[in-house]
C-alpha cells in the first residue's frame, strides 16, 4: 500500500483591527487598504438601515474608483435563512462577483452572520468587513468571526468560523436603534460584566441615566471594554473548544425560553432571564454569595430586562428545548456558572431537579 501524504502544515495570519469611535464613518477607506486586487465592493444590508446609512456608505467606498453596490434583505431574524442565501449569491452572480470582490456587511447580527456566511462560502470564500450598526452586532456579533444561518429545526445551525478582515463600530449609529434593540445589547454587556469585568459591571450598577441615556463617552466605555473581552476570549479560544464557551453565560436557559416563546422574546431579554437562572443556580449549589446573586437581579431589572419566565411557557417545554439544544453535549447539559462577579467556569454537573428547581422558581 502506498501513502501519499498530503502536506498543509501552515500557519495563517487572521488578525484584524476593530475600530471603535465616533465618526469611523470616516476613516472608512481604510478598507482599501485591507486587501489588494479588489474588483468591486458588494455591501450587504437590510431594509431598515439601508434608507438610514446605505448611500453614506456607498458614497464613502466610492472614493477608490471601483464599482459599489448594495443588496438589501428583510429586516429580521427570518432573514437569517438558507432562502436568503441564495437570494443574496443570486444577486452576487447578476452583478458579476468574482473571487476579488469584497463583501461589506452593514448592519446588525442578522446581516454580520448572514454576510459573514455567504463570504465564506460564495466561490469558496471572498473577504468581507463588518461595519457593526445594532449594539449587539457591536459588542458581540461582529468580533469573532461566528457566521450562521437559522433552519426550521433550529437558530444557527448552519454556519461556519470565518473572520472578517475588520470591524467597523460607529457609535453615532447607537442614535438611531430602537429601545428594545438597544436593551438588547445592554444584556451582552451586562454578561460581559459578570464573566470578566467587575468594575464595569459596576459602571453598569452606577450609570444607569447616562447609560439609558445612550452617553457618547460612557458607550464608547462600554462597547470597547466588551470588544476587548470578546477579541480576547476569541484569541484564546477561535472554535469554541474550551474557553470561549464562558460567552454563552445565560445562554443555556436563555435559548431554551427564546425557542419556547417562539422568538417573540428577543435574545438579550432571554439572555437576561437565562443570566438570572445562572446566577441562582450559582448560588444554590453554593459557588456564588447571596448578595452578588442579588446584584445580577438588580442590574437585570435596573436596565428593564426580563429576571422572570413570562408566564405561558410550561417547565417541560423548557426542559425539553434545553434537551435539544447543540450545547447539550451527550446526555448532559452544560452551564456556565459564576463563583464570584468576573470569575467564570462551566460545568455539566448541575443536578436535574436543581435546573427544574429554578426555572419553577422564575415562573411564579
Ligand atoms: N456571530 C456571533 O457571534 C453572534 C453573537 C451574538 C448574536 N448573534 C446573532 O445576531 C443576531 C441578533 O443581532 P441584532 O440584535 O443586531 O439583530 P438585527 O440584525 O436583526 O438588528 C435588530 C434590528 O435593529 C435594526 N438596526 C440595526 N442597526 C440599526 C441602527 N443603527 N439604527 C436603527 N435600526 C438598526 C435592524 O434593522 C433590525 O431591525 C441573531 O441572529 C444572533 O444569533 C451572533
């Protein structure tokens, strides 16, 4: 028998830069210098911030003399779909796109992950920038590199690991997100808080008005510290094989009651339900002192998140959408637990009857 041996060792540089500020807007040619050989760039949004921001960003990208189009999708979680995917290499096609064309994803998580995917699949694999509008996409989505689609059976089942050669966060974007989109990124941030940041889970405690209030300085605070926490959780950790599992804090519960209320929670008010649940499972089983697990509440509250179950969703229901949720490795579930404000592990000894425990105790 002969072997013939394939030969790939190779190390690859997939650094990039994430650029947070106000008016980033304007440094937006920097793009050009990401990549050489570039034959045209193809921004991707959706139908809410394209009358806000689209032509801006067209306008800015035009000044390298190269073709500049968008396409736009539906605002919205659905859109995060197979059908749009081949929407989106649809038009890619008609317009042309080639293995030198440049994907810019202009919007919140649902068009990073979505543009994120199809770059790394369209002729397998183009490059592509985020340009991060929802505070989601800008202390979350867009860092990391996580790309993904929903399918009936579940949220981002299919997807791949695939960086982006920058990120982009202007924060004058924050100015025009809805309250609920906004809150939604609060809960990233509160969970950033609790699994690597005291002090600003402190600032979070003391801020609140400024904070609410969307304060320029204090959201370039907070969005940069996350960044940081994010980019280096990611740098330890790019698969998801150990420690970057600490960023699903929360998320056990939070996706089991995001899919029992079909989506009409949002994720960060799930995320925060699911934070609460952490927090109590935490300190039942003796890891975490009663007035940090007070304190969790308290911010939760503060920022007028959800701490309770809403009612109409049974135990079971909930049980069984953790059961069947991908991070139920085997027969057991995985949680990340706290032992104090900052100090994170994960674990899939949780006993049953105290996950049952606490998710009656969020119901009433
Ligand atoms: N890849 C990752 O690591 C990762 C991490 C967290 C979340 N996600 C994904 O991100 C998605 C959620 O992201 P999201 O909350 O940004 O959702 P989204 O992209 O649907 O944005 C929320 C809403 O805000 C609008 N919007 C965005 N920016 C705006 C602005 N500046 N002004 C006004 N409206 C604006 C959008 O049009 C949309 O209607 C989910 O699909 C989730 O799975 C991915």
């Amino acid at each position: 028998m002969e072997r013939i041996r394939v030969n790939l060792e190779k190390t690859r540089n997939d650094s990039y830069g994430i650029y947070v500020g106000h008016g980033i807007l304007d440094h937006l040619r920097l793009i050009h210098r990401i990549q050489d050989y570039v034959d045209r760039y193809v921004i991707i949004t959706d139908s809410v911030v394209n009358p806000l921001y689209g032509k801006t960003v067209k306008d800015k990208l035009q000044e390298a003399a190269l073709p500049v189009d968008i396409i736009e999708i539906q605002a919205g979680e659905p859109s995060k779909s197979i059908g749009t995917v081949l929407d989106v290499v649809k038009k890619l096609m008609n317009l042309k796109a080639s293995r030198k064309s440049f994907l810019i994803a202009l919007g919140g998580g649902v068009v990073g992950d979505l543009t994120g995917f199809v770059a790394s699949i369209f002729k397998r694999s183009i490059p592509y920038v985020q340009i991060a509008t929802s505070l989601v996409a800008q202390v979350d989505s867009s860092v990391g590199g996580k790309t993904g689609i929903d399918l009936a059976e579940g949220k981002n089942l299919l997807g791949t690991f695939y960086q982006p050669k920058a990120v982009f966060i202007d924060l004058s974007f924050l100015k025009t997100l809805s309250d609920r989109d906004f809150k939604n990124g609060l809960a990233e941030i509160i969970k950033y808080g609790i699994i690597s940041d005291e002090e600003m889970f402190e600032l979070l405690e003391q801020e609140k008005d400024a904070i609410f209030n969307r304060q320029p300085a204090l959201m370039k605070t907070l969005v940069e510290r996350s960044c940081k926490i994010k980019a280096n959780i990611v740098e330890a950790d790019e698969q998801e094989g150990g420690l970057r599992r600490i960023l699903n804090f929360g998320h056990t519960l939070g996706h089991a009651v995001e899919a029992a209320s079909d989506y009409r929670l949002s994720h960060g008010e799930a995320v925060a339900i699911g934070t609460v649940a952490a927090a109590r499972i935490s300190h039942i089983l003796g890891y975490l002192d009663d007035q940090s697990c007070k304190r969790i509440v308290h911010v939760i509250k503060q920022y007028g998140l959800p701490a309770r179950i809403p009612a109409g969703f049974s135990t079971k229901e909930i049980l069984a959408f953790m059961a069947s949720d991908k991070k139920a490795v085997g027969a057991k579930l995985h949680f990340v637990l706290i032992k104090k404000i900052g100090d994170p592990f994960v674990t899939d000894e949780v006993p049953p009857d105290i996950i049952t425990d606490v998710i009656e105790e969020l119901r009433t």
